[in-house]
C-alpha cells in the first residue's frame, strides 16, 4: 500500500510540475505578445489583431493552472490564526472540511466551464479563427486538476500521510 501511495503522489507531482511549467511559459508568452503588440503599435505604427485575444487565453491557462498547482502544494487562501490553538485533530477535521470544499469547487469549475464550452463550441473568435470554446477550457482543465489534487489531499490524509502545507514535506519525500 506504501507504494501505491508513492507511486501516485509521483504522478500527481509530475502532473503538477507539468502545469506549473506550463503555466510558467504561457506568462512568458504572453509577455512576448504583448511586447511584441506595443512594438509594432508604437514604434511600427501598426497592430497585431490577434496579440490581444491570444495574450487572454494565455492568462486563463497560467492563472487556473497555477492555482490548481497551489492547491496542491497548500499555498491556497486560507485562515490559519484559530488553527494554532485547536488541537491536532481538529486541525486534520478543519483541513479535510476545506479540501473537500475546495474540490467540490474544482468540479463545479470544470463542470460548468465545460458548459460555456459546449455553448461557445460554433462561435468563431475572429482575431484568431479559433472555437470561442478556447476561451473556457483553462476553466475546465484548472478544473478537473484543483478536483484531483483535492482529492489526493483528502486520500492522504485520510491515510495517515502527510500532505503539502506551507513548505512541510511533499506527500512522496516522507
């Protein structure tokens, strides 16, 4: 069972690595885009049309990415002041209680930005001739990983394992 849980926190890391490096380089294509647009707009006197929409995209992918990367790792918002005075076993109860919300709002992110998806699945962004479906698939992806990395919280914990809080132990190095 140990290595089943080490195997799959290895996964979930790879996983998590793979979005953060994504997300890492989305923020620097984006700067490159809009660079590249206040460029050619001032110092060329003309306009990438599509610099704009693309740059927005690219920040859904890096801002729902990296937040799914937070949640793993225990960076999310949180209110930790009542949490040194309770015990340890509250402490687990209150920490399950909020990973559990925080999953069920992954699911509902996935979930309902899969239905803006669908209903923009025939609209045409004209700047980039692209699905307007593109717009609402960082909610989705953002989604489904804030769900899975919820959910791995919870399994751990529930297992006696650490989780990732505030710079403790990652859930495979323990």
């Amino acid at each position: 069972m140990h290595t089943q849980f080490i195997l799959a926190a290895r996964i979930m890391r790879g996983i998590s690595t793979a979005a953060l490096w994504l997300a890492g380089a989305g923020l620097i294509l984006m700067t490159v885009f809009i660079s590249g647009q206040v460029f050619m707009r001032y110092v060329m006197n003309d306009s990438i049309v599509w610099s704009e929409p693309a740059s927005v995209i690219l920040m859904g992918w890096f801002i729902f990415l990296g937040a799914a990367v937070g949640i793993r790792e225990g960076y999310h918002l949180s209110f930790d002041v009542v949490l040194y005075f309770l015990p340890n076993k509250a402490k687990l109860i209150l920490y399950s209680i909020s990973d559990g919300l925080v999953a069920l709002f992954g699911a509902c992110m996935a979930w309902f930005g899969a239905q803006l998806a669908l209903s923009a699945w025939n609209v045409k962004l004209p700047s980039l001739g692209v699905s307007g479906a593109v717009d609402f698939l960082p909610l989705v992806a953002g989604g489904c990983l804030i769900f899975i990395f919820s959910v791995e919280r919870l399994v751990l914990r529930a297992a006696g394992r650490p989780t990732a809080r505030f710079g403790e132990a990652q859930p495979d190095e323990a």
